[in-house]
C-alpha cells in the first residue's frame, strides 16, 4: 500500500520537490544517494539518504492543516536515528543554492563520528 502511493507520489512532484530532486539525485551531493518519496515504517518521506539517515520534507501550504502528523512522523524517524530537514516550497524555488548548502552541512555533520 506505501508502495503503491509512494510510486503515485513520485509520478506528480510538486514543482520544489522536482526542483530539489535535480540538485539531489546521480549522487550530484558528495556522492551521496538519495531516494524520493520513500517509505519509511508507516510514513512516506519526501527524499532521504539512507546511508547518511538523513531525511528532507519539502512542506508546502498543505503542512500547516497537518502538523501534528509531520510531528508524529518526525519523532517517528528521529527514534530511529534520522535527522529531519525541512524546507518551505519556497525556499526550495526561490533560495535553492542556499537550501543544498544546508543540505551539504547537514551530511557533513552526521558523516563525522562521535567525538
């Protein structure tokens, strides 16, 4: 059932989650895979890097009706060792190299071991 809606996710991406994926996908950030619109225990993410454990929701208008659930899900995947971006669609648009660069940041810090 994930699958199927997953799979209907990724055949109509917003326009940020299509402008987002061409920065994120051929392993174009330090050669780090990412996936889109992947299931994750009962939730469906918007990318993420399963090596890094690293997930990035894209939230448009639809998010502010649904934040409890987005919270749910967050504590959902950060139980089980993710870190969670998030990125309004605008800033995905209008603000993409600033977006990667927190990206790029963000695998920087959970590629370092514990100190």
């Amino acid at each position: 059932m994930a699958d199927t809606k997953a799979r209907a996710l990724r055949k109509n991406p917003t326009d940020a989650e299509r402008k987002l994926w061409a920065n994120l996908r051929l392993r174009q950030v330090h050669g780090h895979k990412f996936r889109r619109q992947r299931p994750i225990g009962p939730y469906i993410v918007d990318f993420v890097c399963l090596e890094e454990r690293l997930v990035i929701e894209v939230d448009g208008s639809q998010h502010m009706e649904q934040s409890s659930h987005d919270v749910r899900r967050d504590e959902h995947l950060k139980s089980l060792g993710f870190m969670v971006l998030h990125f309004w669609d605008n800033q995905v648009l209008n603000e993409t190299d600033a977006v990667m660069a927190l990206i790029e940041q963000a695998l920087e810090k959970v590629e370092q071991p514990p100190s």
